[in-house]
C-alpha cells in the first residue's frame, strides 16, 4: 500500500480530498458523496481505500490551510483561466487540457449527457463518416428523441444500416463502450469545444434584445454608421415582439397559456395590428373580446412599461422554445397534414 507523504502539500488533489471527507466523519462524507458525480466518487474513493494512516499533524494540517483558504478568500472570480491554472497543481498537462475542453464543449455530466446536447445537425454531420455500429452505440446511449432526430439526419441507406444494427445490439461489452467514448471525446468533442466559441454577433444580438427599445433604436443606428454589416447581421440575429408574427397558430396558442394576464393587454397596446389580430384570432371571441376591452381601458401608457411587458412575453417564448413546447420562427406555409 502506498504510503502518505510526510508533507501534505505533496499529496495529490484527491488525497487531499479523501483525507478532509475521513476527518469530516460518516455522515458529512455520505453528504458530500451524494453531491458528486460518479466519476468523482470514484477518483475521490479510490485515494480513501489506498491512504492507510494518516499522521495526525498531517490532517490537522490540511484542515488548516483548508480553513485559511476558504475564510481568506474575499470575493471570487471563476473563470476558465482560474480553472485550469488549479488543475495544473494537481494533474498533468493533457489531462488538464482535456477536461477543459470537456468544460467548454456543450453542457452535460457525462459524454452521454453531453452528446445529448449538440445540435442534431452536428452531431450527424460527424456520426455519417463512422462505421453504422458506432453510430448504433451512440444513438443506444442518447435520449430517444434526440436519437430520432440524429437518425432523420442521415443518409436513409445508411441511416437503415444503424437501424438494423441497432436492433440486434445486445448489451455493449465496456471495453467497447469505452473505446467510442475516448474516441468520441479525442475527436469529436475537443474539436467542437475550439470550434463552438460563442459568436460576438449573438452575444451582441442577445444584449440588444434586453435592452428598452429607445436604448435599442439608439445602439442600433450609432452601429449603422460605423458598421452597417455587424448591425444588419445583429438585427437579423435578434427577437423581437414583432417576431411573434412568425409563429403558427398552435405556438401561439401556447404562449397565450402560459402569459401572465396583466402582460399581453399592455404588451399589445404598443404592437402593431397585424400582431394584435394574430392574438385575438387564437382566443374563442369571448377572450378575444374581453382582452380588446381590456386594451382599451388602458388609456394613455408609458413606453417603457409596454417595452418591459413585450419583454416580459419574449423571455417567455424563448423559454418555451428551450423546453421543445413550441419552435420559434417555424414556417407558416410548410405543409401540414389534417
């Protein structure tokens, strides 16, 4: 068994972590297990079985500078910098970088969880090129409906060979499964984490959608005299109120669920008619009746507050939109089956 370090600052991370947890007693260590992923209970649980004893100046130690690190830290500032300089104390340099492109790939625990969310179109994009029993593994371990629409990707000849493979797919040996998986996470997801930086034009285009429409208007035409490309681009990646016009009948049918009464009469005091009559032709004309009524008893109204409950309606739709409930800018005239 490996024996402890006379100096706890030569132990590694983990070590120092399953020393802190052994001091903490049973029930905080069973808490702090549960908080972890399975892959840290794992790395963290696997140092505890291998410590053996423990000086005890060496734990009363670690408390120490555990305590002095946690009450002389001020304000903190978390980055993806900060990040990686901490994991190069503790581990070695590829292993660093390939947990950080890990961090700055799509979101998820796990590569599963990950794969989970790329965009479809991505992730067929790449999954064409490989043999239809790698792909047959993958869409095993995705959600099913982001399988489904991977699948519709593919060319349908090969999207059948996939098919079929998956249907005779027992369970996966793990040395298998463990083979996609580093494959996956060499090529595929160190590649899409460099090539997937956030676009300054949707950062932008966010930022503007947040803003009161008179800040708006005024960013937006100063950007037009010194770059009328960046503002056209922005305005195009922006949605507005007025955007609403582009969802079908159902989407709207939805969102008119989900608003918070006091919003829509204000919000559609300020919009044009053509989205006003897009509203009213989703409500029974009763509803349609009562919400014309309660417009007009609103009288005179101050831009911003419709400006803050237009807003108040898009924060809304797009939230909808990232559950799967309805799809923003969905084409009216695509066919439709009755």
């Amino acid at each position: 068994m490996p024996r402890v370090p006379d100096d706890y600052r030569a132990l590694s991370g983990p070590q120092k972590a399953a020393v802190l947890m052994l001091a903490l007693g049973e029930d905080q260590c069973a808490r702090l297990f549960g908080l972890m992923h399975e892959d840290e209970i794992k790395e963290i649980s696997g140092a505890m079985a291998l410590l053996g004893p423990v000086r005890s100046e060496i734990v009363e130690r670690l408390c120490l500078d555990f305590s002095e690190s946690l009450g002389g830290a001020g304000s903190l500032v978390g980055s993806y910098e900060n990040t990686e300089r901490l994991l190069l104390k503790s581990m070695p340099r590829d292993r660093v970088a390939q947990i950080m492109e890990e961090i700055r790939g799509p979101a998820g625990r796990t590569m599963w969880d990950k794969l989970g969310n790329v965009h479809e179109a991505v992730l067929a994009n790449y999954l064409k090129n490989e043999y239809p029993q790698t792909v047959a593994v993958v869409l095993s371990k995705v959600r099913p409906e982001h399988a489904a629409r991977v699948l519709s990707l593919l060319p349908d000849s090969f999207a059948m060979e996939v098919v079929m493979r998956m249907l005779r797919m027992e369970s996966v040996q793990k040395d298998v499964l463990d083979g996609v998986e580093r494959t996956l996470r060499a090529e595929f997801m160190s590649n899409l984490a460099r090539s997937t930086r956030r676009d300054a034009h949707e950062m932008m285009a966010e930022i503007f959608n947040n803003l009161d429409r008179q800040a708006e208007t005024r960013f937006l035409a100063a950007l037009e005299e010194r770059n009328r490309e960046a503002a056209e681009r922005i305005k195009s990646l922006m949605f507005t109120f007025d955007d609403l016009q582009r969802l079908a009948g159902p989407a709207i049918q939805t969102l008119l669920r989900a608003i918070e009464k006091d919003k829509l009469p204000l919000a559609l005091k300020g919009s044009s008619d053509k989205l006003r009559e897009l509203f009213f032709a989703n409500l029974s004309e009763r509803a349609g009746k009562m919400l014309r009524e309660e417009i007009d008893q609103l009288g005179p109204v101050k831009l911003r507050d419709v400006d803050e409950a237009q807003a108040a309606i898009v924060a809304l739709a797009k939230e909808l939109a990232s559950q799967g409930q309805i799809e923003i800018g969905e084409n009216k005239d695509e066919e439709l089956v009755y």
